[in-house]
C-alpha cells in the first residue's frame, strides 16, 4: 500500500502541483533545478497557522527586501519584526531572526541539511525540520501538518479524534513516505489535503487516492478527522493610552520578549484581563475615550479601549519613547495596536 499510495500522489502531483514562489515544481526538479533551502525555511516559518494566500506578498516581501539569509541575519530585528507586523504569531519572526543570526555564524550561511540537525536551530520544530530536510536536501522524513493529518484520518479512517491521533496519524504517514522524490510527495499530500481533500466537502471524484480510502469506502471522509469540542474562548478587556505630542510624535513602547506579541510596539496601556483593567495612564494628561478595537487571538477575544491626550513637545513620560509620525509606517506594530492607532487617531490617521 506504501508504494501505491506515493506513486500515485507522485503521478497526481507531477499534473497538479500548485504554482508557489517558493516551490521549485515537479518539470523543474526533475531537470534538476535545487530549491533554496532558505527559502524552503523562509515560507515553511511563515506558512505556519497562516494561509498560503496570505503569505505569498509577505514572503515577495522578505526575498526582495533579504534575497539570502546572510542578508536577513545582517538586518536589525526591529526591522523585521516590522516587516512581519500583521502576519500574526511573532514569535515566528523573533525565532526567524535569531534562526538566520545562527545559520550564519554557526553554519557559514549553509542550512543543515539533516532533520536532526536542522532541528538545532531556533524556532525550527518536529514539522518544520521534516519540510526543509524533505523539499530542500531529498531526506525522506516525514511531515505531516494539518493538511496531511486529514488525508491519513480519511484514507485509514481514523476515528480517534485531535489532539489524541497526532501520533497514530504521523505514524501512518511514516509508513507512505517514499526513499525516492520524499521533498515531492511532502508537497504532493499537502497540495492534496490544500485543494482535493478539503475540511468541508472534500473532492473525492478528483482524488488520486480515491479507491483505496477507507473514510470514503464507510461514507464518513467528510466527517474527519473527528476533533475534541474546544472552550469557548473568554473575553479580556484592556486600556491602551494614545500620547500624540504637537509636533505628531505617537508614545510608544515594546512588549518584553517572552509572552504575546513578544518584542513588538505597541501603545502603553494596562494588561490584558478578564477583569474591568484599572487605569494606567503613561503620563499626566487629560485622556479621552476614543472608542473600542475588538481583535481576536488564538486562545481568547481582545476589547481594547482607546483613550488619548495631546501633549505638549516637553510631555515626559513614564515609560516609552516618542515616534515621529513619518516613521509609524515602520514600526513594528501588530494588527491590533494599528486598529487601536486608527481608532485613536480618528480622521487624522496617518497610517
């Protein structure tokens, strides 16, 4: 079964590979055209809990702005966490900066070209070690991400629902990883769980593995695979404070490193609480009520009242420094405080 199921993804694949920037595709590879292992791991980092229509301009972006990683490692980090701001999930882009720091003083610039040894570098894990050691280096590891794990749920017909078979269903996919071509069929189950084996309404008619799936043979394929019922997330209130000097400069801070949205911008304000936040204001004033941004997050919804205050060019405050309003555009500043920045601003918004 091994052998059928990847020699049939294979011939699939070698039809019906998306066109990716990053993607060096089945003619190409079979002329023998290399993918860039930085930029396997560039897109491989960015793709993580983010859609590949979302991460096609970002990763244009960070490959015209940093064609190498000797460049990316040379940035400032600010710089790329401000280049990252809106992608979500920042760690990645901390962890990225410091991965590419690594490669070039660690490495001479060369990605390691095992799983093991590419599971050394920062922010690279279990899955991510396996894409880059597969697509880059041919090393036949497996990968299995969300993708993967619905087609083995269907085509073995796992019942068992997630979190619980994350390791029944890496090991099924263990046993369909090819010694030949493993950086195409990654990229060929993935592809397929992305556009034929969908979560809702899967294509079966259009599957190559359609005749040997188990979930389609008993009818439940569109069922799995079957997921634990999540909490309903709580909601946590918070007050972010919006100093605009009278020359247009905008009082902002940085997150400490460690927790959410580690190591970005953002407005001074109180933590974030399932409590009514106590005020918290970065320096005297007299502060405003703006109005409210609503943003969700992984584990909890955000309610963050905005409130601001004009101050004078001798303003001193508590904690924070004053960014000039030409330079907003660059700040690292995520989704959330550039809604809070709008809505503080108004009709005289910048951004």
């Amino acid at each position: 079964m091994t052998s059928d199921v990847s020699g049939a993804l294979l011939r699939w694949y070698d039809a019906h590979a998306r066109d990716l920037p990053w993607r060096v595709g089945p003619a190409a590879r079979a002329r023998g055209v290399r993918p860039d292992p930085y930029r396997v791991w560039l897109s491989e980092i960015m793709l993580q809990q983010t859609t590949v229509a979302t991460v096609k301009d970002y990763f244009e972006r960070f490959t015209a702005r940093w064609p190498a990683v000797a460049d990316l490692a040379a940035s400032p980090r600010e710089e790329v966490l401000s280049a990252w701001a809106g992608l979500g999930y920042y760690a990645r882009a901390r962890n990225l900066h410091a991965c590419a720091q690594t490669v070039v003083a660690a490495h001479d610039g060369a990605f390691p070209s095992t799983e093991a040894g590419l599971r050394a570098l920062p922010g690279v894990g279990l899955y991510t070690a396996a894409a880059i050691a597969a697509i880059a280096f041919d090393e036949a590891a497996t990968v299995v991400d969300g993708n993967v794990e619905r087609v083995m749920a269907r085509l073995h017909a796992v019942e068992e629902p997630l979190p619980g078979a994350k390791k029944a269903l890496y090991a099924l996919a263990a046993t369909h990883t090819p010694a030949a071509r493993p950086g195409d069929y990654a990229q060929a189950v993935m592809d397929l769980g992305a556009t034929v084996c969908t979560p809702r309404s899967p294509a079966c008619g259009a599957c190559p593995l359609a005749g040997g799936c188990e979930g389609r043979a008993r009818g439940i394929a569109a069922t799995l695979p079957r997921k634990t019922p999540k909490k309903a997330k709580p909601t946590r209130r918070g007050l972010c404070y919006l100093a605009r000097r009278e020359d247009g400069a905008v009082l902002l801070t940085v997150r400490p490193d460690a927790g959410l949205l580690g190591g970005m911008a953002e407005l001074p304000g109180t933590d974030w609480t399932e409590d009514e936040p106590a005020p918290a204001p970065p320096l005297p004033a007299r502060w405003r009520a703006m109005g409210a941004v609503r943003h969700g997050f992984t584990h909890f919804h955000l309610v963050l009242t905005v409130l601001r205050a004009d101050v004078p060019l001798d303003a001193v405050p508590a904690r924070g420094r004053w960014t000039p309003a030409a330079r907003l555009d660059d700040a690292p500043l995520p989704t959330v405080m550039r809604k809070a920045l709008a809505c503080g601003l108004g009709p005289e918004r910048l951004l």
